[in-house]
C-alpha cells in the first residue's frame, strides 16, 4: 500500500473495507449454522453483553459515590452485577460450544486460515479510525504498520499472547521494534518459531511491549502529594534481560511463552526495588529462594518477614516495597509483596481480589505441568 498518496479518510475506508472482505471470506467458509443453536448463543451473548454494561455503569457510579448508606447499596449492586456477568459468560460459553464443535468436525475446520482471523481480530481491535490516525502520524508510523500487518507470525503470536492493550497493536509494534533495537542480545530472526519455541528474550521482548503499549505508574499504595513514576518499557525490558542472562531470575524462566511473561514484566514496582528484592532475599533469606516446595519458593518472605498488622508507612515518603518488610501489613499488602517478590524473580502471578480481602496466585511448575 503506498500510504503517501492516501489521505486519513482513504485510509480509514481501505481498514473499513478489509475488515468487511474478512468477515465474508470467513462466513462463506463457515459449514450452516443449526438454526436454534444459532438464536441460543446470539441470546446468550447478547445478555452478557448487557450484563458487562451494567457492571461498568455500576462501578462508575460507585467510583463516584461518597461515604454512605448510598455507597453501601452501590457496593451490594456492584457485587450482585459481578455474578451476574460470571453467569452470563459461563452461559455463552455453554451456547458457543455446540457451534464450535461443528465448526472442528467440519471440513469448514480446516478451510478457514488462522491469518484470516488473526487480521481480523487485529484489525477489529485496532479500528480503521485508530489505524487511520496511527498511519497519518508520520513517516515512521507508516513504516511501522506496514511492517506489522506483513508480519502475520508475529501477529498470531501477539493475538495468542493475550492481544494488545486496548485493541493498540501498532503501538505495541512501534514499541516492540524499539526494544529490539535497544537490546544487548542480538535478536535477528524474526521467524514466527523464534517467537514460540526460541531464545526467551524474544518473546521477553514481546511481552514487555504488549503491556506497556498503554503506559502504567508504578505502584504508589495509596501515596499522595509525589508525582506518578511510568515504567519505563525500554528499562524494564533491559532490566528482565540482564538478570536473566547473569542468572538472577527462576530456572523456569526460560520456558515461559509470552503470555507468561506478560505476567512478570508487569511488576509494578520500579527496576531499582525489583533487584532490591532480589539481592535482600539472596542475602537474607536463600532458604526462601532455594525453597524444594515450589508453590512458596520466594513469596514464603511474606510469612516470615512481612508482619500480619496495619500496615506502618514513613511520614513524608513515598510507600515502597522495603517499607513493608519494616512496617508490615494485612491481606492487601502482603498479597503485594508477595506477588512483587514473585515477579522479581521471574515467576508469573495474578492477583485476586475478594470482598474484604486480597491474595494472590503463582505459576508453579510440576513434572512438566503448568499449574
């Protein structure tokens, strides 16, 4: 495509126009639909898209709320909404599966390429308006999308990884291409099976611009009067690298996909706490680091050091991850310090979040199992 001589609006009929050839080329390959199927998932999607409406219109007005028997009632809403959207997905996924088993049993199955849906999805994301303004924004911008959708090993990997931030793939290829540039290690092959099965730092580096296309702060618990901290991607990038390569983070950490990755790189707090974190527990607690019982290898710091208490926070300061160990805290904060000694080390987790309460969850490896 010679995006010079297009003008914005051009370019936003030409995305237009592709997203719609997509969707016939995929409908024509599609087997028939049994009709009562058909009307069952359109219903049931159709009830939880409202279901997540409604739960987004509740958790703005509870945001907005002030202290009362009026937020009291917000809060009961908002939780009853919660289980109504679980119930509505668990009823779409009941819907979707008797198309999605005639889908595989057909010869539909095996006719529909995975790159047609990939550009769909990606594209469907991204939007012909946002890809429109992302292509007019100059030279380089241009020769990042270009690269991008040419590129359709890379973007199934994106899309399998989890997708981009907010449906902003270029962003995340703009972004991608510049840690690339910045890294230590050579990284010259783009083979989709670099991506999937090669050097960890590929997909390390994919990671790292898939979620920090949307720029985040670092963890502030609560802090007023500072001004926010970014992460830095490229630093971060850098940071995850050198540890690795100088054999500071989990021995799983090389045969992580990307989205596992997604899930360490995310760390929110700043690079100098994370090697902090590592070099304490080395020094402090190695039994925690070379701890045989997987499931509290690292995070077992919180039983031993992060004392069960309100929390006690130096005045005048911003609120760290060191301060916790000295001033401890309830489920909240321990969840955090537990996750942010996971990830400083290398290994995903998730937060959980409960009425009245926190924890956490972590990747644990056992006989070649992902649990």
């Amino acid at each position: 495509i010679n995006w010079n001589k297009m003008s914005r609006q051009s370019m936003e009929r030409h995305f237009a126009n592709e997203l719609v050839e997509l969707r016939q080329k995929i409908i024509r390959s599609l087997p028939p639909a049994d009709g009562s199927s058909e009307r069952l998932f359109l219903s049931a999607t159709t009830t939880e898209l409202r279901a997540r409406c409604h739960l987004d219109d509740t958790r703005r007005r509870l945001d907005g709320a002030v202290e009362g028997p009026g937020k009291e009632v917000l809060a009961a809403d908002k939780m009853e909404a919660e289980r109504s959207l679980a119930c509505a997905e668990v009823a779409s996924m009941a819907a979707a599966r008797p198309l999605l088993l005639a889908f595989a049993r057909s010869d539909a199955g095996s006719s529909v390429r995975d790159d047609l849906l990939v550009e769909l999805a990606v594209l469907s994301a991204s939007g012909p308006s946002r890809l429109a303004d992302f292509a007019t924004s100059g030279e380089e911008n241009r020769m990042v999308l270009t690269k991008l959708l040419s590129d359709a090993g890379l973007l199934r990997h994106m899309v399998l990884a989890g997708g981009a931030v907010n449906g902003r793939y270029p962003d995340v290829m703009k972004l991608y291409l510049t840690i690339r540039d910045a890294a230590t290690f050579e990284m010259s092959s783009t083979d989709p099976g670099t991506y999937r099965n090669g050097c960890v730092l590929h997909r390390l580096a994919l990671a790292t611009a898939l979620e920090f296309a949307v720029p985040r702060p670092v963890v502030e618990f609560g802090s007023e009067g500072f001004e926010d901290i970014r992460v830095d991607p490229v630093r971060r990038y850098l940071h995850y690298e050198r540890a690795y390569l100088d054999g500071e983070l989990d021995p799983s950490f090389g045969t992580m996909a990307t989205w596992e990755l997604r899930h360490v790189v995310d760390n929110d707090g700043p690079d100098h706490q994370i090697s902090w974190c590592r070099q304490m527990m080395r020094c402090y607690r190695p039994d925690h680091v070379t701890k045989a019982d997987r499931k509290w290898r690292y995070a077992a710091i919180v039983r031993s050091d992060v004392k069960y208490k309100r929390p006690e926070w130096a005045e005048g300061q911003r609120r760290t991850y060191p301060q916790l160990i000295s001033g401890g805290g309830m489920c909240g904060p321990r969840a955090w310090f537990g996750r942010f000694a996971c990830k400083s080390f290398g290994v995903p987790t998730w937060g959980v979040r409960q009425p009245g309460h926190a924890a956490m969850s972590r990747y644990v490896r056992r006989k070649d199992t992902l649990h």
